[in-house]
C-alpha cells in the first residue's frame, strides 16, 4: 500500500524498534521506493533488507530534502544530538515521530521548530507485530496526518490514542514498561514452583508457556480479564485459594499501584 506522503517517509534508526518498523512498513506492502533509512552503520542483517526491498539508506541527513514522515525511532540517550542536524528536513508538511520514551514534544521542537509531531510509546512485543502503542498528536497534525501515523504505527499492533501528552507518562508506565512485569511474573512462578518441589528447569517451562498461552487466550477471547479469571476458578478449589493470598488488601493490586506509581514517576522525570 503506498501511503499519500509529499515526501518520503524517513526513518532515523535501525536498530531493534526502527528496524521492527521498517519490517513492518515493508510487509504491510510499502514500497521500498517510498521508504529512507538514515542510520551510520545499520546491522549486515537491516542492510540487506533495506537494500533487498529497494529502499534508501543514508549515513546523515541528505540536503535538498524533506520529508513526508520524519520517523524517529534512536535511544532517548541520543536525542539531542540527532535531533540538531535532522533540522533542514523537517518542511511545512512533515509530520515528526518520535517512539523515544521521555522526549517531550517541546524538546523536540526546540531542535526542528514548530511542526506537525507526534509522541508515541510502543513496546518489545512490537518486534514481532504483537506491540501496542500509546501516541499523543500536538494540534498542528491534521486528521489526514493522524490517519498517515496510525497506519505506519499499527504494523507493530494496536494503537491507541491518548488526550494529554501527560498521558504517555502514564501509557510508559502500563504497556512500555509493562512486558517486563510479565516476564517478571514468569520468574517469580518457577521460582515458587522450584520451591514447591519441582526441578528448576521444568518450572520455568510450566511458567512460561502458561503465562504465553494465558496471555494468547487474552487476545483471542471476547471475554475481558476478570471472566476468564472466574472461568478458571471454582469455588473452593485451588485456584481459589491461591487468588485468596493475591486479591487480598495485600496482595497484587496495591503492589501494582506503588509500581505503576513509580514507573510515572519516572518517565515524568525523564521527560524533565
């Protein structure tokens, strides 16, 4: 599907969230054509399938040019270097990018002036089309932007659109953050398996592919959490029991309220 852009659609990094995208865009049948990738020294891997799909690949920002979609996708870290010399090909139709957590919008105009941006947050399972993204528009985005962002983001999985910049803090802390509680839960269950007497190794495993498979049951059931949760639990039984210790006034929810809290926190603090 070739996007209606007035210019290409620049991508500024290739590393594992870029170089996800750019996966993305190439399957969901953008052509190579449309697509610059700028990026000092892409892996043998991303180079190939810059090149093997007839893309673009620059070193640095190539003169006389302006993008369409300026597409940011380089560690939070390297902000403000990048950003400076990216300048000249931000025009009065580009729209701006950024999946960099904690940059804020008025960082990023500082360095490429008034235009048209977005900030959105994806996360890990982004890599392999099962991410979900949080994404706030300044009001210098049109609808039809909009429109142009939310196709090139939804490769990597739903998107969802938040009212308030302040609100990605917020979608940090749930879904950015949030594959890392999961495989942290993945942990703590093999390890009390472990404890409960079975060899480490096949409590990991019994860990593991239940959570896989729960969170694959999640995405294909119509019902919402809390139905598949009773679905599983009778009454009296020993999943009742277990949810007795973690539904209780100490259990999962406040610990998950001081984390989440925390996690906010953070990405307010990073984002200055």
């Amino acid at each position: 599907m070739e996007l209606e852009t007035t210019g290409p659609i620049v991508l500024i990094g290739a590393g594992n969230m870029g170089g996800a995208m750019l996966s993305g865009w190439l399957k969901s049948g953008i052509p190579g054509s449309q697509l610059l990738v700028i990026d000092p020294g892409p892996s043998p891997s991303m180079a190939a399938l810059i090149s093997d799909n007839g893309a673009r690949h620059e070193t640095a920002a190539p003169a006389g040019l302006k993008a369409g979609v300026l597409f940011l996708a380089v560690k939070p870290q390297m902000m403000g270097a990048v950003l400076p010399p990216l300048k000249s090909l931000v025009g009065p139709d580009t729209v701006v990018v950024s999946v960099a957590a904690g940059t804020t919008l008025s960082f990023m105009q500082s360095h490429l002036g008034d235009a048209a941006m977005v900030r959105a947050m994806p996360n890990t399972p982004a890599m392999i089309g099962r991410g979900v993204t949080g994404a706030f528009a300044n009001e210098a985005v049109s609808e039809a932007k909009r429109a142009l962002v939310h196709d090139l983001l939804k490769v990597s999985g739903p998107v969802e659109w938040v009212e308030t910049e302040a609100d990605i803090d917020a979608v940090t802390a749930v879904s950015g953050s949030g594959p890392a509680y999961v495989f942290y839960l993945v942990e703590c269950m093999a390890e009390a398996g472990r404890k409960a007497g079975l060899q480490a190794d096949l409590a990991m495993r019994l860990a593991r592919e239940t959570v896989a498979g729960a969170g694959e049951l999640l995405h294909q059931s119509p019902d919402d959490a809390s139905r598949l949760r009773q679905n599983v639990t009778s009454p009296g039984g020993t999943t009742a029991a277990a949810l007795n210790i973690l539904m209780a006034e100490d259990g999962m929810q406040p610990l998950f309220d001081k984390a989440i809290a925390a996690a906010r926190k953070r990405a307010e603090e990073l984002a200055g």
